[in-house]
C-alpha cells in the first residue's frame, strides 16, 4: 500500500499533505511554488510510492467553480500524461483555508507564523486528505 498525496492548487503556491503507508494519517508535507509542482512531484515520486493524488475542488458557497479551476484542470491534464499510473480523484474544498487559519491562529506561536500563507496552504491540503480519508472510510465515492 503505497501514500495519498493531496494537493491544495494555488495561483503562486500548492499546499502538498500524504498519509502514511497504511493510508490512515495525514500529515502536511510542504508548499511549493506552482511554477515548480512537477519538479517536486518528480523527486518526491521517484524516493515514494504513491497510489493516488486527490486535488482540491475550488467552489464557492453557490456552488460556482472559482477561477482557479481552470488552472486546475490544465494541471491535472498534465499530470495524467506524465503519470498515468496515478488515479486522480477531486475533493471539495470549501472552508478549508479558513479553518487551516483558525488551527495555526490558536496553535502558532509567532504572529509570522499566524500570518504565514505558505503554511496554510499546507494545512489546508492536510484538511483536504484527512476529509478525503475520513469519506473513503465511510465508503461514500469520490470523483
């Protein structure tokens, strides 16, 4: 059994999260620029096993996809080709930066680290995996 990897797609920066190998904890990874995800994608791969990827769905509370959806989408075109091994699945990812702020303002210590936009991109890729699992546990399908 290999990682779940999430992804939290951003304009400037992706928030990256991962299980553990038996798929039950996630834990946030790094953040990296968006202009450099498949650099990273391919170090990290090649030192991991990862048996799937699930990338954040960014609607709004109409129901509306936001604007980064679009970026999005080219991404994950380009992932399929250059792992098609990989099975992507999308998760929504409503609320997830404010309660990633609302975890680091009550834990961090420093008012940087409160303020840091790296970190919640990491922390909200980490809610996204540990929402994903916590559905894939109750059997619901994901898409």
């Amino acid at each position: 059994m290999g990682q779940i990897m999430a992804i939290d797609y951003g304009k400037k920066r992706t928030g990256i999260a991962v299980t553990d190998d038996m798929q039950i904890i996630a834990s946030g990874l790094d953040t990296v620029e968006t202009a450099r995800i498949f650099e990273f994608l391919k170090k990290y791969f090649s030192e991991n096993q990862i048996e799937s990827i699930v990338i954040g769905l960014p609607i709004d509370l109409r129901g509306n996809m936001s604007e980064v959806e679009a970026d999005i989408q080219r991404f994950i075109e380009n992932f399929r080709k250059e792992y098609p091994q990989i099975p992507v699945s999308r998760l929504d990812e409503r609320f997830t930066s404010k309660i990633a702020s609302l975890y680091i303002s009550q834990s961090a210590k420093s008012r940087k680290e409160r303020q840091s936009k790296a970190l919640i991109d990491k922390v909200s890729a980490t809610l996204i995996l540990q929402n994903f699992l916590e559905q894939k546990q109750r059997g619901n399908s994901l898409f």
